[in-house]
C-alpha cells in the first residue's frame, strides 16, 4: 500500500506534527502546530515525491463561538486553513493551524508561494490576522477608512444594524483621499535613469474593466512597467451572509457570486451542502443540472466571446453573440422561470421537474447553435486585427499558471489537459462523452481558442442529456432534502415532522467540513463549508477561480502596452463578484 | 406638438390633401413653445452614462442589443464620460466602497441630469442587508425612477427608461437666468402601482410552470 501524505510528513517533521482530522468530504486533513506549518508547506511545495505545487485555497476560521465544543474541548481561537493540490497526485490537501489569542500573528508563506500574498490580505482584512514578513499588508476588500473586520464573529453582519448611512461631503473627501495612490507604498519609482513614469488610474467606473475594477499603471511612455490592481469594489459579504441564512435560503446568493455563470455557482454549493448532509441525489436530477450548468455555460462564453471582441475594436460580434445568449435564455427562462439568477437547484435535487416541451426548445438550440459558432469563428476568430491583438499578448507558461493557481481555459490554454468534470468527476459528470480542449501557447488567443471549443463540447454535453434523459424523481427522499417532497407528509408523523422543521427552520445540516471542487465555467470554483450542527452554516468560504487570476495582472502585463491590457483583461474572462464576493 | 414621419425617398411635395397652401403649411411649420420643443429633444435623446456595478449592468447591457433594442427610444448612445450622459443607470449594488466614486461621478454629469435606480440593490439593498452595502442609493443621490426586480427584465428597465423620457418630456425647466422661475417644474407621477392596480387584479388566468 503506498504510504499516504500524513504519513510522509510524519516521518520527516515527527509524529506530533500531524493531527489527522475526519472531514466529511474525504479530502485529507491534518492539523499541525503552527511553528512547523511553514516548514510544512515548504517541504510539500518542493521537497516531497509528487509535490503539492499549487496552493488552491488560503483562509481563517473564528473559531471562538461554537455553541458546542468540538472534540469535547475548544483549544483555539482562529484557525488557519492552506488548501493545496498536487496535479501529479490528483489530490487536495487541507493543513490547518490553530492561533491564540485576541489578534493573533502568523508567518507569512508569501516567499513560498507568491500567490499568497492577496489571500493573506483578505485574511487580515476580514479576520485582523497579521502576517510576519508580508510585503504588502493592507486590507484588500473593505475600504481602508474601515473599523473592525468583518469576518469576526463579533463584527455586526447587517447594514442596518450599524446606524443610518450618511455621505457628507467631508467623509467623501475623506474617502477620496485614502483611495489617492502613493507609488512610494507599494515600492514603485516615480523616475528611472532616463525617464519619469506616468501613473495611470483606471477604474473603479472604467468602460474597459467589465464591473468596478481598479487598476493604476505605471507607464513609461506607453509600455507598462508595473501594475497594481486594486480590488474590493464589488465586495458583497457574501460569506459573511451565510453565516445567517439557512443552508437552504442562501442558494439564491451563490446564483450571485459569479453572476454569468448561474446554476453552476448553486452546483458547488450544494454538492458540498450535500457530502455533508450524505444526501445522494436522484439520476434524473443529476441529468437535469448538469444540462442547466452546460447551458449557462455557453451563456457565460458567450458575454465573454462578445465583449473580448468588443474590448478590441470589434463593435459588431457583442450584438450577435447577446442574441444568441437570448436563445439559450429563452431555454432557461422556460425551465427556472428566471434568466440570470434562476436559483434553481435545492439540497437534493432541482425545483421542480422539467416542464413539458422543454425538450423541442432544447432540441432547436443544438440544431441551430453549431452553425452561429462557425460564422463567429470567420467573423472573430479568423479576423486579422483579432489574432494580431491577442497572439502573443499575456504570456504565462505552464508553471507560472500553477504557481498562480491559475484554473480553468487559462490553464488548459498552457497545454496542460486538466478539467475537474473529467479528472475528479463530481455530480454525474462521469457518464458524459466530452473532449478537454487544450491549446498550447499560453496566450490571450489560445485562451479564446479553448473556450471556443468548450462551448461545442458543452453542447456536446446538452445532447446527450436531451437523449439520455432518465426517467425518476428530481429531488431525493432524503429527510434533509429541502423542500421535502411534499407527498410523504401525510402518512406518517416522523415525515411530517421533518417537513415542518425543514420548511419552517430549515434543515439541520450535521456537523462536519466539506468542499467539492468544481469546474465553473471561469476555472475551480468551490465552497468551503463548516457545520456546527445548525441551520446555518458556521463558516463558508468561497474560493473563486477570478481572485488567483486577477492576482496575476502585474505579472503578465509587465511590458506590453496599454492597448495589450484590455486585450490581457479581456481574454482573462472575470467577474467582479467572482474577485470579490 | 404634433409630429409625423414620411418615408424615406418620398418626395416632399408628396402630401396628402389637395396641396394647397393651406396643407403644406400644416405639414411642414410647427408650432410650439420652445420650452415643449426643448422637452420634446430632451426626452428623444437620452444618453445614458456607461457605468454598472453590477449583476444588473448585464440586464442593462442586453436591453441596448437587438432582441430588445434601445435605439428604438433614442437611448442608445453609451457615453464613456460623465459630462457627456444625461442619465445615470445605477445598475446594481451600491457598495460602501464605490459610494464617494459615484457621488462624484454624479456631480460630474451637467444639469440636467437624471437618476434610475436598477434592481433591488440600488433601490433598497435589495437581498443584501450586509456590512459593505448601503441600503438603497437614494441614500445620497436623489432617485428619478425605480426598477424593480433582481435582476429587472431588460424590458422592465426599458418600462422605466420610458416612464422618465414622459416625465422629462413634460418637465418645465428655466429657458434662461432671465426668464420665470428659476426652479424646476417636474409633472406629477403617479404612483404606478395605483396606476395598474386594477388591470392587475383582472388577471386571474396564470399559466402553470409545468409548460413552457
Ligand atoms: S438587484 Fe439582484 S441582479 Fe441586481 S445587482 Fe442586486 S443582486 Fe444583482
């Protein structure tokens, strides 16, 4: 039997480096004491046979307000969670570390991996955990003016639980003056041997940066020698929120997190809501999202496929590829009801059946759709000022992409065949025939290359489910299924007890951490979701594929020219609420 | 005011009735009071400001592509600057960390200049009662027309784009320094709830969600 991670780092670091925790979810958990995390993480970067190289996930636990003890003892006030994933292992790894005390400090792991560096500014943002030898601690969502952090148990959730919101003109001026940027702060040279550098402000409110982005330049004539992209606009407490709602009323937020991407975001909720609950869902339903997910799926493509062409000149594709977008919407809107935000997914299955007729409707798209995407491919795709805007443009190789934890069309654009529906088939994913598309350049181009052919094969995806639609229920009959199917509720007082509480409270979702990763249609998108045994959730953590990616700006627009960044933002594909949440 | 449209390529001679004087000069003299005419221009020519915040931007963006086109109403024409846009969209969640921007920004755009708030967030907070969103823009900008819905239909945000091009049209405003008032006339609006209350209550055939 090969020996496991655990195992390795307990054979290096001692036995007393390694707590092994159950997690609902199967991903291997350990806890280590928080003088040897760091070590840890470095030998599991580099040192160790098949290495973890890409730090997937960075976040903190306030722990202080377990209404139950946890392990008969409540030994830390924060935890520390490093998710890792090795490509060679096909492997998640959870390392989590215990803090004391009121404002705990920790060791940075930024010299590790570069890419920690946002993370752990979200960190101290929202928890006021502080990070040793970080380069740059600032908060990164919430304003700099901001008192306390939200994230802590004891920060009030609701607006209106903080007073009346008053904008005299000194708080703007006061707020104006914090957002003023300083190069000096972030270490960069207003001159150079030969030149002074020009900074250029673009955002928060930019026709160029698709949703409240901000992003300054410092220029030498038209080339850019650095950038610093300035987050938080869009930030919603999306996590904050489902501290308060119940497991079942916060599917409608997930519709909003990456809000192109509708159910896909309700999928990696539930699918984690149900490892927890160990509700297994009907084939019918299993069918019937993935159908709903490949569908938003082209829509999302589809916004992208529009405005990257609009982003570089190109005014026609957008209203060709909207209408188009419609078509796909008339098919959602006649399913959910609803067109962006349908909410439609439940613990345990989807709303409701499928409606009569939805199959014609289905049908005419996928007879229709080929043909379109191949007059797009003339129109964009083999357009010359397209190619010579985008070939070339926004170079990342294979590593740094991994480095970065860059996920989704951005990394198979690197040559590398990794799509999580196929390698860590979650949902049902496994009983479809897909193709991976890959390209090999690593380039705003082979970026639209594959996601391109991602809308084919989704629709590949469609086809099959239109044809092998199975027949059976749409929700489970698992108690924790929400709503519970209604027809139980008259034979017995155990099931009608269990409707009552479900419909009225909510259900209680066992103790317990899960989290299943995703293939959204931006890259790996996943919930980390910790139960007390409640009907809310004691912490959810969101990991969203745009955060590591807009991480990344000043490392891949280095040298190019202003013009190339609209191009480099635009192949990059993001969604503010999905880098904010 | 009264007004029509001929065809293109029509001869402008070409009118009805028996040509006479008296004909041709209905069809082509126009009286009105400036004040009407400049309200007829401003209503007809809408230049929303490109700006959204969020989710509902998307909405907003597809009410200006064909299924639903917005040239229709005059109201196509996106500006990128502030100091070229009449109306201001807000489209989406107001966040506490953009409020001081759009403020600026509002103060930016030249008199006259109007509001929509789009989708529940910028009229009330909508769904997020939450630590980093103001509950409603009309906190600090004043608000012409309200849309509903989270996500408003493209259509339901046109509604609105309409309902603010009636009221613009039939709004008095100084044509000088010099002359009358110096205050802003705006036409009463009735409440569109009142408004629709009763062809509403009519409806009580409602398709089930079992068919498309
Ligand atoms: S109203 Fe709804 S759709 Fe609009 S911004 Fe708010 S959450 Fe998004």
């Amino acid at each position: 039997m090969p020996i496991t991670v655990t195992e390795e780092i307990s054979a290096r670091f001692g036995e007393d480096a390694v707590i092994t925790l159950l997690t609902r979810d199967e991903t291997p958990t350990i806890r280590t004491p928080r003088e040897k995390v760091v070590a840890i993480l470095q030998y599991l970067k580099s040192d160790i046979n098949m290495p973890f190289r890409m730090l997937y996930d960075l976040t903190a636990i306030d722990e202080r307000a377990y209404k139950k003890e946890q392990n008969g003892h409540k030994p830390y006030d924060f935890t520390l969670v490093y998710t890792l994933f090795s490509f060679e292992r096909n492997e998640f790894l959870r390392l989590k570390t215990g803090l004391h005390g009121e404002f705990p400090t920790h060791d940075t792991i930024t010299h590790i991996w570069p890419a920690a560096n946002w993370y752990e500014r979200e960190v101290y943002d929202m928890f006021g955990i502080r990070f040793n030898g970080h380069p740059h601690l600032q908060r990164i969502l919430m304003p700099r003016t901001w008192e306390g952090y939200p994230l802590r148990k004891e920060h009030p959730a609701r607006a209106t639980e903080m007073g009346p919101f008053k904008l005299f003109d000194d708080k703007v001026d006061r707020e104006q003056h914090a957002m003023q940027f300083r190069p000096e702060e972030w270490g960069l040279k207003r001159h150079s041997e030969d030149a002074d550098f020009m900074f250029l402000n673009i955002g928060p409110q930019h026709p160029g940066t698709h949703g409240v982005l901000r992003i300054i330049l410092q220029l030498d004539g038209e080339n850019i020698i650095d950038a610093v992209p300035d987050i938080g606009f869009h930030h919603r407490g999306a996590e904050k929120m489902a501290e308060r709602q119940s497991w079942h009323t916060y599917i409608p937020y997930t519709d909003r997190i990456d809000y192109l991407g509708g159910v896909n975001n309700n999928l990696a909720y539930l699918l984690a809501v149900e490892k927890l609950g160990g509700i297994d869902v009907p084939l019918r339903a299993q069918v019937i999202r993935i159908m709903l997910c490949e569908l938003f799926r082209i829509a999302s493509h589809l916004v992208w496929y529009g405005t990257f062409a609009q982003d570089l000149g190109q005014l026609s594709p957008v209203f060709y590829m909207f209408t188009d977008r419609e078509r796909v919407f008339e098919i959602i809107e006649a399913i959910c009801g609803g067109r962006m935000h349908p909410n439609w997914f439940r613990i345990g299955g989807v709303a409701q059946d499928l409606p009569k007729g939805w199959d014609t409707l289905v049908k005419n798209f996928i007879d229709y759709f080929p043909r379109k995407l191949r007059e797009y491919d003339k129109m964009v795709m083999k357009n010359y000022l397209f190619k010579v805007r985008t070939k070339g443009i926004g170079i990342y190789t294979l590593e740094e992409a991994i480095e970065w934890g860059v996920t989704g069309p951005g990394l198979r654009a690197c040559g590398l065949e990794w799509d999580m529906r196929k390698k860590r088939p979650y949902g049902g994913y496994e009983n479809f025939a897909f193709e991976i598309p890959v390209a090999h350049n690593g380039d705003c181009y082979d970026r639209a290359v594959v996601r391109v052919e991602e809308m084919r094969q989704s629709l590949r995806i469609v086809q099959q489910c239109l044809e092998y639609m199975p027949a059976g229920d749409f929700k489970s009959h698992h108690p924790l299924a929400t709503p519970p199917v209604k027809q139980h509720t008259m034979h017995d007082i155990e099931t009608l007890i269990h409707h009552f509480l479900n419909v009225s409270w909510g259900p209680v979702i066992p103790p317990g951490e899960a989290m299943v990763c995703t293939e959204a249609t931006k890259g790996w998108n996943s919930y980390y979701l910790i139960s007390d045994g409640n009907t809310a959730s004691y912490r959810t953590h969101i990991r969203t594929p745009s955060f590591p990616h807009m991480q990344m700006i000043p490392l891949i627009s280095k040298g190019y020219t202003v013009a190339d960044l609209l191009s480099i933002l635009g192949g990059m594909d993001y969604v503010l609420a999905d880098i904010d949440r | 005011m009264k007004w029509w449209l001929t065809k293109a390529g029509d001869p402008t001679g070409k009118v009805a009735g028996n040509t006479s004087m008296e004909d041709v000069v209905q069809q082509s003299v126009l009286f009105s009071s400036v004040e009407r005419l400049l309200g007829w221009g401003r209503k007809n020519s809408m230049w929303p400001f490109h700006f959204g915040l969020s989710c509902c931007f998307v909405e907003m963006a597809t009410a200006m592509t064909p299924k639903y086109d917005l040239a229709r109403f005059g109201a196509e024409v996106i500006r990128g600057t502030p100091r070229e846009a009449d109306v201001m969209i807000i489209a989406g969640t107001v966040f506490i960390k953009m409020a001081p921007v759009i403020q600026r920004l509002h103060e930016q755009m030249m008199e006259p200049r109007w509001v929509i708030s789009m989708g529940s967030c910028a009229n009330s907070g909508g769904m997020y009662d939450i630590y980093s969103v103001v509950q409603g823009v009309d906190k600090f900008l004043p608000v012409d027309v309200y849309v509903p819905g989270c996500p408003p239909r493209p259509d339901a945000f046109m509604q609105g784009l309409l309902l603010l091009q009636d009221s613009v049209g039939k709004e008095q405003r100084p044509l000088s320094w010099v002359i009358g008032d110096h205050g802003v006339i705006r036409p009463e609006m009735p409440s569109q709830r009142e408004r629709l209350h009763d062809h509403r209550q009519q409806m009580t055939q409602f398709k089930t969600p079992d068919e498309i």
